[in-house]
C-alpha cells in the first residue's frame, strides 16, 4: 500500500491473487451441423446481441449450468480439478451468460475446459469467452462492445 | 512438470492501492485523472442517497460531447489548420474505433499534441516513418509504436521531419480510420468539430447514463487510516475494490457458505444501507469531465451526510494505446486499466489503481 509520497507497492506483479480471475462468458445450444454452428459462432463474435443463438430450444437454469461446467472440467482434467471452487457470480438464463469465478490457478483449466466443450445432453453448443480479467470491476463494462451508428 | 506448472499460471496484473487527503499538498489525484485519457466508463456510488441534486445531475449529463469521424485519412490529424484549430486551442483528443490494439493498426491523439502510431509490422514498414518495438511484442516483434509531436512540428512546417511524414500519410500509406474525437475547449472561439469534419461523416454523440438506486445494499465498513483494514473492525482496500464490482456487475451479496451457486458475499464487517445512489456514463469521457465529477464528490461532505464514503470508478478503452501518460497499453487477455477513488468524509481518499499484464506499473 502507498501513502502519499510512499513508494511501496500494493501487490507483485508475480504474484496470482488468488480467487481473482473471473470470466464472463456465454453458451448456447447451436444447430446440428457444425458447419453452420461455427459460422453462427463467428457471426456472434462480430456482434455481440441478445438473439445470438435463436434455436437454442435447451434451458438451463444456474444449478444445471455449474453441472456442466464442472463436468466439462472433470472430463478434461479429472476429479481433483473438478473440486475447484468455482462460484458463479452471475446468471442470466434468457441469454445464457454468466459471470464465472475461479482462483488464478484454476483460470487456465476452467478456460480450456470451456474451449473444448462440446455438447450438453446430445445438443451441440459452444462457449464464447467475452472477457477475463482479474478484477471484477473490469468486467461490469466493455469497451469493445461501444457500438455507434 | 512445465506443462503442469503452465496449467497453473495466470497472466499477471497488479492493483496499486494508496492514500492520501485532498487538502495534502503532494496529493497527485489531479494529476492522475488528467493523464487517464481515454476513459470508456465512469461511475459512482453514493451511499444513503436516494436522489442525486441538481449540480450533480447536470454535472453528469453535460459528460459530452464526444464526436465519430468514418473513415477519415490521418493526414488530416497533421494539417496546420487541424492544429492551430483544435489542438493549440485546448485538448483535442482521438482515438481508433473499433480497432483491436493487439491486432489491428490503431491511432490515439493525446492532449499534449503528441500522435501515437500502434501499428503491425507490414504498415510500419510501409508508411516509412522512424518508431520503436512495442514494448510487449515478445521474442518475435509484431508491434511497432510511432510517436510524432505535432506542436514541435508546426514550429517548422518547412522542416524534412513534416515533409516526410505528410508524404507518408498522403502518398507512401494513406491510413484511413473511424476516429473517436473530443475537444475541451479553453479559449473563447467555438469552432466546432461537426462544421470542420462536415466533408466527413461526422457524428455528435452524449455518452449513456444510467441511473439507478439500490434498496437495502450491504457496504463494507471501512477506515480511511487502514488501507488493509482492521480484524472485526473495517475491510480492507483489496476487498472493497472487488465488492464495488459486484455491485455494478449485480453480483448477490448475501450467499452463504455452502451454497451451490455462489458463495461469494460482502466482505466483513459491513451494514446495510437503506438505499444507494448508482450511476455510470459510458462514451468517450474527457478526463475534464471527470475531473469536475471528483471535484463535486470531493465537496459531498461540506454539508452533513448519512453516508461514510463515496467512491468514484473510471475504466479506460482497453483498445487505447497508453494507459497514464505516455505509458504504452496492450491487450493480453484482457485489456483493463482503471481506477477508483474512496472518497471519506474527513477528505480523506484511497486510489486504487488496476492494470493488466501488458501494462507498465501505474504512476
């Protein structure tokens, strides 16, 4: 911590805070070709919009999303990692998004698991991480997504 | 084990926390909410407040202008006319729209005259211009920043420095971009930048406010003397920071321990407040602005209030190529830097300062 005319610094830049990396991300269930889910995929990326995926037809509420969630950490990395603690800080079910947190260390797995996950209950689906930051701060904003006509 | 230990790893950042009082000489608050320049959200809290007063109202709704320029070519950044209009004349400042910094080439015009190049390699060496290696381009070099200082070359518009760079813009690499623009004007004249860019698809805009008030919100308790807070009897600096995100991102406050979902809650010790006041403004924010905003907040506690603390919140473009000052900026998983004052009644102040792992250490 600083006082004024201090000189000492708050954290390390080496040094994880732990508990601190949060993700917010979206998911929805795409069409069955894959062809055309990762064209709905790109298209999503560019613009970002509340109808992003229209034949989603699967609803989750937030107990069933951290199911997937932690077995898509499971299938990848195995029990122990599955046992993270992951907490899901927000929800939103009409528009399947949610604001996710996990330790630093878990980031990387939680993401990865994310990236390869590839289906929920026979129906394929894709997860589109928006942003990641370790401050959750960060995350109630997006510059990137200041759209002007 | 290399790969096990990649597993665990996480891009660094770094939270900068200090204190001060505004009444302290050596106070730098001024001076860091000036050079913040591109700043995309600002927002404040206040607790036991329901309505905001008047001042204050309008303080938030005459946040803008900010302008949007298509497609306009970067020679036109570098005209005389351009600076002796716009930027001899107060604080012009520009930005890219809808450029990726960590992929794309983007432009910021910085208040002091100074033009910042952030280009790819091929653009770099296409435009034939003098600059250096990003300062996060890793082994392979795939950045290149280029600084030219508009005031020193209109001192001498004959010299080969400004001959060479108008013929890059206008004949070697004529770039082209949809530019952010914002004038804060220090002088008398009102030339506009609508009746100046009018050949150009210009458009005014006012940044977005949204007003809200939260009823029965858990707030940390905190002392402005103990920035890593007191066992059983404040919070600390780390813990507010996080839990002013949740509020603004409409996190739950109150889940226990071994719930399912979530188990995050307030930090402790806190109190409930019967209501707070909430307000962000997103756009293109001139640090002036904000300036005006903290000088208001700086006074909220001249007359007696309910409420502790009020705190002050500014996010900078993750897509701007400095952060504070001339410091370069870089998106690596993320491209935050932003900053908060914890403004106490005693006028006493924390400033907690948060960048990203492609960013230098705040000032």
């Amino acid at each position: 911590m600083r006082g004024a005319g201090g000189a000492a610094w708050a954290a390390s830049p080496f040094q994880p805070r732990a508990l601190r990396a949060s993700v917010r991300c979206r998911a929805g269930s795409g069409l069955q070709r894959r062809g055309r889910l990762w064209n709905r995929v790109l298209s999503a990326l560019r613009a970002p919009g509340a109808r992003e995926f229209q034949d989603c037809g699967v609803g989750l509420n937030a107990a069933q999303f951290k199911q997937l969630l932690i077995s898509a950490v499971k299938d990848l990395f195995g029990e122990v990692d599955a046992a993270l603690p992951l907490d899901i800080l927000t929800y939103e079910e009409k528009t399947l998004s949610a604001i996710l947190r996990i330790c630093s260390s878990g980031l990387v797995k939680l993401w990865s698991s994310l990236t390869l996950l590839g289906s929920y209950k026979g129906k394929k689906c894709a997860f589109r991480v928006i942003q990641v930051s370790p401050f959750l701060l960060a995350l109630s904003g997006n510059s990137r997504e200041l759209v002007l006509d | 084990m290399a790969t096990l230990r990649r597993l665990r790893e996480a891009p660094r950042h770094l939270l900068v926390c200090e204190k001060s009082n505004f009444g302290n000489h050596k106070s730098r608050h001024w001076h860091l909410v000036q050079t913040h320049y591109y700043n995309y959200r600002v927002s404040f809290l206040i607790p036991e407040c329901g309505i905001l007063s008047e001042e204050l109202k309008n303080l938030v709704m005459q946040t803008g202008p900010y302008y949007f320029v298509k497609n306009l070519p970067l020679y036109e950044l570098i005209t005389p006319e351009f600076i002796s209009t716009f930027i001899k004349k107060g604080s012009c400042y520009a930005l890219t729209y809808n450029t990726n910094i960590d992929e794309d080439n983007t432009v910021a015009l910085l208040p002091n005259g100074k033009l910042i190049l952030s280009l790819d390699k091929d653009t770099y060496e296409e435009t034939g211009l003098q600059g250096h290696p990003s300062q996060f381009s890793g082994r392979k070099i795939m950045k290149f920043i280029v600084s030219i200082d508009l005031m020193e070359l209109s001192l001498n518009l004959d010299s080969k420095k400004y001959e060479r760079i108008s013929w890059s813009f206008k004949e070697k690499k004529p770039l082209k971009f949809d530019f952010l623009l914002a004038w804060h004007n220090t002088g008398s004249e009102e030339s506009t930048m609508m009746s100046y860019f009018s050949k150009y698809q210009i458009q005014e805009h006012q940044p977005k406010v949204a007003l809200s008030t939260v009823r029965d919100l858990q707030c940390p308790v905190l002392q402005s003397s103990e920035l890593e807070g007191a066992p059983e009897v404040s919070c600390q600096a780390l813990e507010l920071f996080d839990w002013l995100g949740a509020v603004f991102s409409n996190v739950s406050l109150n889940n226990e321990p071994n719930n399912f979902i979530s188990t995050y809650c307030c930090p402790q010790p806190s109190t409930v407040v019967a209501k707070a006041y909430l307000c962000t403004i997103t756009g293109f924010i001139l640090p002036e602005k904000i300036c005006l905003l903290l000088e208001h907040l700086c006074h909220y506690f001249d007359e007696l209030k309910l409420a502790p603390w009020v705190t002050l919140s500014v996010q900078g473009f993750a897509d701007s190529p400095v952060s504070w000052g001339k410091n370069e900026h870089g998106f690596w998983k993320g491209g935050e830097h932003l900053y908060n004052f914890v403004i106490f009644n005693n006028q006493d102040y924390w400033l907690q300062m948060a960048v990203g792992a492609n960013d230098h250490c705040p000032p």
